[in-house]
C-alpha cells in the first residue's frame, strides 16, 4: 500500500480502514497527477525549445485536449469531495448510539485526565474549583453520581471491538486530542465538551499526543491508550475502583485526625 510506504502509523481501527482507502485512493490519484503533469512539463520543454520554436507562437494551443483534461481532473476531485470526502466526514462527526464506553478527556497543561462514569454510568459533577492536585478534574464529592466515578492520568483504556465516544475538554489552553492509530485527531477547547468517536480493533498500546501547540511542555504531554480484552478492561476498571477505595480510606482517618486537633 502507499500509505504504508510514506511511513504514517498502522491503523488499528474498524472506522480507520475508510479512512485509509480514501488517503490511499487520494494519493495515487495524486501520484498520477503529479506525473502526469511532470511528463506533459518535460515534453513542452522539449517541444518548445529554441531549436524547434524560434519563434513564440502567440495563438498557443488551437485543440482543446487541455480544456478536457482540466474537465476530467475538476469532475474527479469533486467526486471525490461529495462521493467520499463529506460521507466520510459526516460519519465522523456523529456521537454514535451503539456507544458502549463513555468517557471524558480532560487535557491541561501538560497531560490527559480521563474521567470514567462508573457503574452507574453517570458522570459525577465537576466543579473548577475543586481541583486541586489530588482531584485533578474537580470531582464532586458530595456528588452522589460521582461516587463510582473513575479518574485516570495520561492511561487511557478500552475494550476491543466496542465503539468508544470520548468527550473532550480542556483546562487551560486548547490542546488536541490526536491518536495517530485510531485515526482521530480533535481539539480540546476550554468551555466546550467536543466528542469524538472510535472503535479498536486491535489490542495493544497506542500513544495519545497533544497535536495543538499548547506551551513549553507541549512535547511531553504524552498518554497511552491501552486496548484490552473484555476481561482485561473489566479486571483494569475493578483495579482502579480498589486503588480508589484504598485512597479514600487514607484520607478519611487524616481528616478525623485533623479534626481531633
Ligand atoms: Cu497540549
């Protein structure tokens, strides 16, 4: 495949394979262009040499083969603009219904925070001023909702197979949400909840960048996704909800401490 030779990550996703056949049909149709454009270039420079052209011809081309080819290259490009550009662009955009992981992507200066609903399914509230250094996305802890909630920095997870939509936002500036593998690439804009959606194919591990220049730490604001088995995201999520429990029952005997006192 050409895309393969032009280096770009191997997609690793069922909604990256359309988006593959297009980049691929785009850039052979490119490489024709480009050659086709090339040999006509030489073959003027050629043609119109001194020696063969002494004299400029003013009148320049009488058939009218250039004007059909221009034709043909405007009716391919805007069949590909409507035939597969929009259609493609239209089913991204979505929020899709069948979604069976909801999560929210919260960047700031300079990582990622992920915030699962839980059991319940319900995103606990959030409030900005709230967060501090053990609550980084400002939970709610009087929220009932946000109980069972999860938050995890830069280590994302999903089940494989399944359709992920991940809202996302920002604290500070605007970053990007890009995930070379999975073929999504979205801003992160404070204020907004922009979802985005995705289905794995493959199980591994796939790097999250920030594809916004967003300050001094830019290139370091690195996540990883993690495509698990069903069993193994069940086991990731059953771990998270244990580290949660433990650290809540460090921090109540230090609050009746500090009551005391
Ligand atoms: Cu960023």
């Amino acid at each position: 495949m050409l895309i393969d030779f032009l280096g770009i990550q191997k997609n690793a996703s069922f909604n990256g394979v359309e988006i593959d056949g297009l980049l691929e049909f785009c850039h052979w149709f490119m490489l024709i262009l480009f050659v086709g454009w090339g040999c006509f270039f030489v073959y003027t420079l050629w043609r119109f040499h001194r020696s063969r052209q002494p004299k400029a011809e003013y009148f320049g081309v009488r058939n009218h083969v250039s004007t059909h080819l221009e034709f043909s290259v405007i009716l391919i490009e805007g069949m590909l603009l409507l035939g597969f550009a929009i259609p493609l662009w239209s089913g991204r955009v979505y929020s899709p219904k069948d979604a069976s992981v909801h999560v929210r992507g919260i960047a700031q200066q300079f990582g990622w925070n992920f915030h699962y609903p839980g059991p319940d399914g319900v995103f606990g509230r959030r409030d900005p001023k709230l967060i501090s250094s053990n609550n980084p996305i400002g939970l709610d802890p009087n929220d009932p909702a946000g109980k069972d909630d999860l938050v995890a920095s830069n280590e994302m997870h999903t089940p494989v197979g399944q359709t992920i939509v991940i809202d996302l936002t920002s604290k500070d500036v605007i970053h990007n949400y890009a995930l070379p593998s999975m073929r999504v690439a979205q801003d992160a804009i404070p204020g907004t909840m922009v979802p985005v959606w995705f289905k794995p194919m493959t199980p591994g591990e796939y790097e999250i960048v920030c594809g916004q220049l967003c300050g001094s730490g830019h290139g370091l604001m690195r996540g990883m996704l993690v495509v698990d088995s069903a069993e193994d995201y069940k086991a990731w999520l059953d771990e998270r909800a244990k580290l949660k429990a433990g650290a809540a029952s460090i921090e109540k005997p230090k609050a009746a401490v500090a009551a005391v006192r």
